[in-house]
C-alpha cells in the first residue's frame, strides 16, 4: 500500500503512518481478516501494490497504534495487555491480539480499546460480539483458562457532554458489554468464515467472479421516503415506509421523493478497492 501526504503534514506523521505496527505473526489470518468480507480480502491482496491511503485520513488508525505503544507504559498487575494468541483450525492459523486481558479469581475479563463514535456505541455492534468471542474462543482453547467477562473500552471520540439522548455514553471513556457466545458457536463462526475466504481464495485462483459483498458488509443504509409539496424547500416528513409515505403525501396534497439507501462503504471506498471492484463499478455504470 503507498502511503501519499496530500495535505503536506509533517513527515513523522508518515513514518508513523507507513510502520504496520500490528504484526498477526505467521498466522495466515488475524480476527480481524477473519471477519472482513473475502471480497475485499482478495482485491485488498491483488491491488495492494496499487492501493493508495492520505496519511491524513490514517488519523484514527494512527491513534489507535499510538494508543497500543502508550498501554505498554501502563502495566498494572493483573492485567495482562497486547497478548497475540495463535490457534489452528482445520490445518489454517488465526490469531487474535488482545488489548487487555484481566484475571479475577473466577476468570478473565476481555477489554478491546476501540475509537468510536457517540452513535456506535448506542448501536449493536456486531462486529464487537463477533471479535471478541473469537477472542473469548482463543483463550479457553489455547490458554485452557474461563472467560467470565468481555467488554470494549469505547473511547469516544465525539463526545459532547451537552448531549441527552438516550443511550448516550455518560462520558467520553466509556464501557460497554457484550454478549458471550459459548465455545460450539464460536468455533462454528470461525470455521464458517475460513471456508468463505477459502472458496473466495479458489475463486480468484481460476479466474472467477468473486462472492459480492452483503448489504450489511457495504454497510448500506435504508431507502427512506420524503413527503413534500411544490413551493416548500424541505420534507414534510421523511419516512422509511413507502405506504406510509404515499398515504401522508395523499393527505398532504404532495407527492413521494424516493431517497435510495447507499452503499457507505463502497461510495467513500473505506474498503479501499472499489475502484477494482466490479460489483460496485457495474452499478455505477447502470446508473449512468
Ligand atoms: S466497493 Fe463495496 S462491494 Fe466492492 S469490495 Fe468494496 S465494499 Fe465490497
């Protein structure tokens, strides 16, 4: 991957970008590769040569190694911090790095730092539950130890303490647990997604079309429905039900915008590919 500096920041900032600090050793997949879609796995590989990321839009990344380098000053006895376990399933290695590993008497505590959003940490998050499971999953394999607890350290990054809707964090550090699953389901989950970056894998060995990315993984957002009337600039309402939308609009004497849902990670390209990707590529091309 070139690292570019559109913006002229300082060059430390660069050399910081350019060192990968997190290493997943010789496994052949970290949690995190494990629980990114195959496409973008194999057109992240084929393109990486080619793929350009600004230093200035690595900031949050960048934190986060900054965050990894700090935690190693902070050793406090009975935590054990940025421990990498390694685990074969089905002949493959995965490993997972752990942020924060806590022992109690009855078992151990998982703590993931994340740099988060106010409203991320007011949704499920999937990917959370996911993650750390298969963390919970390496230590009672690998370790032979009982994990009581997990939780993710958000830290917000836009906190505001004005804000009082409900559900939001109480301050900018702030917990939040998460479900755990027991041992057949995460290994189930693990297998599931190897055998998809496997048949993924084949597929772009001879040459054919890959697997297209979910709905939830271009993180599309819904097609909501404008009610509005000739002479007024903004919605009367915006709804997510089309029925409702045409009934208001009737009542209204209006008529319905239809706002379609986005693909929000293949329009701002966070996947960093999707100028090679055909799935996304072909839909811009239907829309011209
Ligand atoms: S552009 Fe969209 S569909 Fe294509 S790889 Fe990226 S996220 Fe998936």
């Amino acid at each position: 991957m070139k690292i570019t500096n559109k913006h002229n920041v300082p060059a430390p900032l660069v050399t910081l970008a350019s060192k990968e600090y997190y290493s997943k050793g010789e496994s052949s997949y970290s949690v995190t590769e494990l629980m990114s879609p195959p496409k973008i796995k194999r057109l992240r590989e084929q393109y990486n040569e080619s793929i350009e990321s600004d230093v200035a839009d690595m900031l949050w990344s960048m934190l986060g190694s900054a965050l990894h380098v700090v935690m190693e000053r902070g050793e406090t006895p009975g935590f054990l911090s940025e421990e990498r376990i390694f685990a074969e399933v089905n002949g493959v290695t995965v490993s997972g790095a752990i942020d924060i590993q806590q022992e109690t008497d009855k078992g151990v505590i998982i703590i993931d730092y994340k740099f988060t959003s106010a409203w991320a940490v007011m949704q499920d998050k999937v990917e959370w539950e996911q993650q750390l499971n298969v963390y919970k999953w390496l230590v009672e394999t690998v370790k032979k130890k009982k994990v009581i607890g997990l939780q993710i350290c958000a830290l917000v990054r836009d906190f505001s303490r004005h804000e009082t809707k409900q559900g939001y964090p109480n301050a900018p550090i702030h917990m939040v647990d998460i479900p755990m699953w027991d041992a057949v389901k995460a290994e189930n989950y693990i297998k599931e997604r190897l055998e998809m970056h496997r048949e993924a894998k084949m597929a772009q060995d001879f040459g054919e079309e890959l697997q297209d990315c979910t709905p939830e993984e271009r993180w599309m957002t819904e097609t909501k429905y404008a009610v509005k009337r000739d002479g007024r600039k903004t919605a009367i309402r915006v709804l997510d039900d089309k029925e409702e939308a045409r009934i208001l609009a009737d009542s209204e004497k209006g008529y319905v915008e239809v706002r379609p849902g986005e693909p929000k990670r293949c329009t701002g390209n966070f996947c960093g590919v999707a100028q090679w990707c055909k799935q996304y590529q072909g839909e811009l091309n239907d829309t011209k």
